[in-house]
C-alpha cells in the first residue's frame, strides 16, 4: 500500500535555525531515503518552496477566488512529503518516526486510495 508522509514545519523556525543544523537535517533526509530506496519502499519526496511561492484556488458558486499563501493561517506549514511502500499504517508511522522534521513539527500519514485502473473494451 502506498502512503504519503506530509510533513509540517514551522516555516519562520526552518529560517532561524543555522546552516549546520539545516545541513544536518539534509543529511538524516539523504540516509532515509537511502534505505527506503535499498529497500525499495520510496516512491517520490520533495521539500516545497515556501508559503509565499504559493497561492490557494476557489471557486464558489461560479467565482474564482485565488489567495496569496496557504489556506489556513496555522503554526505548521506544509514544508515537503515522501510518497512510500509500506506493508501496512505501522510501518508507514514507523518510516515517518524517523524524519528529522518530526522532532519539531508534525509528519501526517495517509493511505493513498487506490482504484483498480478502468479497463475499456
């Protein structure tokens, strides 16, 4: 089963902390991947752009509504994601424990819903 790891940071501490801690943070993301990789459970990940590079898109009852920055003013942003094979949710919050973000923000795990592909005749 396939589960994203959707992982939130407080965007204003990523930018406070030292460029060692940041590189050290990369470095527990490389080796995770590696053996997620080795093992074959990754999928995809990538760390996002900040909140300021995105805008939020509406449309209510015929009209668009387009909004710098994310939907919800909250303390956590959504900072990146890893996409993982996992045998089943304990694994999957096993994987996500070991994210270095978890530390000091919040790691979201969701089993991706997956239809059988529609076959056409």
């Amino acid at each position: 089963m396939k589960y994203i790891l959707l992982i939130y940071q407080d965007e204003k501490r990523w930018h406070e902390i030292g460029e060692g801690e940041r590189q050290q943070i990369y470095g527990e993301f490389g080796k995770l991947k590696e053996q997620l990789q080795a093992s074959g459970r990754y999928l995809s990940g990538s760390e996002l752009q900040a909140t300021t590079t995105g805008v939020s898109v509406r449309i209510r009852n015929d009209k668009e509504l387009i909004t710098d920055g994310p939907f919800a003013e909250t303390h956590e942003q959504l900072g990146g994601y890893m996409l993982i094979e996992a045998n089943d949710l304990g694994e999957a919050i096993t994987v996500a424990k070991q994210i270095p973000l978890v530390r000091t923000g919040i790691v979201e795990v969701r089993p991706l819903l997956e239809r059988a592909a529609e076959v056409h005749a």
